[in-house]
C-alpha cells in the first residue's frame, strides 16, 4: 500500500465506522440535542457530510473558498439514509479526487486557510478531514448515551 491507499483506506473506515453510529440514532432522536446550543444528531450528520463537500471543494481551490453555495442548504431533514443518499455523488467525488493525488502531492500541494489560522500540506489537511468527521461520530455515540439509546459497538 502506499501512502495515498492509506488515507483513503482511513476516510472509508472512518465513514463505515460513522454510519453504523448514524444507523443507529433512533429516528425519533433525530432532533435530540444535549443543550440549546448544540447541534442536533441529524444536524451534525449534515455538518460532517457538507463539511467533507466544502473540503473537497478547498483542495480543488488550494485553500479557504471565497464563496461557498452549498448544495445541502435548505434541504428539508428526512433521515440519515436521505442525508447519505444525496451526499453519495459528493463522496464518490471526493474520494476519487484524493486518489488522482501522487505521494509528492501530499506534501508539496499547501492548502492556505489562513482565514481559519493554517496552512497544511495536502496530506496533513486529508487526514484532519477524517480526523473532523470521527470526532463527530465520537459527539454522536456521547449523545446516544445521554439519550439513554443503545449504542452500536464500532470496534470490529
């Protein structure tokens, strides 16, 4: 394997490993959030799914957009199977945009967010993508226990 198998091996066990969370939100919690100023679990399936979008569209760009449409806004919140549905196209996109990279991309391409305090080589910003979506699966199997629902196990 080399190094660019290895992040995309990471950005699909991260995935697998956030939907078998996301599967298991009741549907009835979709809504649920801990406190006012949090995000509900069907928000923050979104907030990773769009994030993986924008990120996407940074890499293309070299760094942070100047405008950002985002074709999840305003869509109505149906269900995490409605949610990864419409992001599938997006995904797949993604991921075929990480495999067009060499080895040497991951280190000489930069990605200037500046505007949010960095600037990260290629490799450094894929593996914090991954790094963003699993530490939102992690707030999400928190939330399940708050609710007091069952939570999946994640550790195959």
């Amino acid at each position: 394997m080399n190094t660019i198998d290895l992040i995309l091996l990471n950005l699909k066990e991260t995935r697998r490993r956030s939907i078998i969370v996301w599967e298991a939100i009741p549907h009835d919690k979709l809504d649920w959030k801990p406190d006012e100023e949090a995000m509900t679990c069907i928000e923050m399936v979104r907030h990773v799914l769009e994030s993986e979008y924008y990120y996407c569209l940074a890499i293309e760009n070299r760094g942070s957009l100047q405008e950002f449409h985002s074709p999840f806004e305003n869509r109505p919140y149906i269900s995490v199977k409605d949610e990864l549905s419409f992001a599938e196209s997006y995904r797949r996109q993604f991921l075929n945009r990480v495999s067009s990279f060499s080895n040497e991309d991951l280190s000489d391409i930069k990605i200037d967010r500046s505007d949010q305090g960095y600037i990260r080589s290629l490799g450094d910003m894929l593996m914090r993508i991954a790094y963003h979506e699993a530490v939102h699966t992690g707030q999400l199997l928190d939330y399940l226990r708050t609710m007091k629902a069952d939570r999946p196990h994640i550790w195959d």
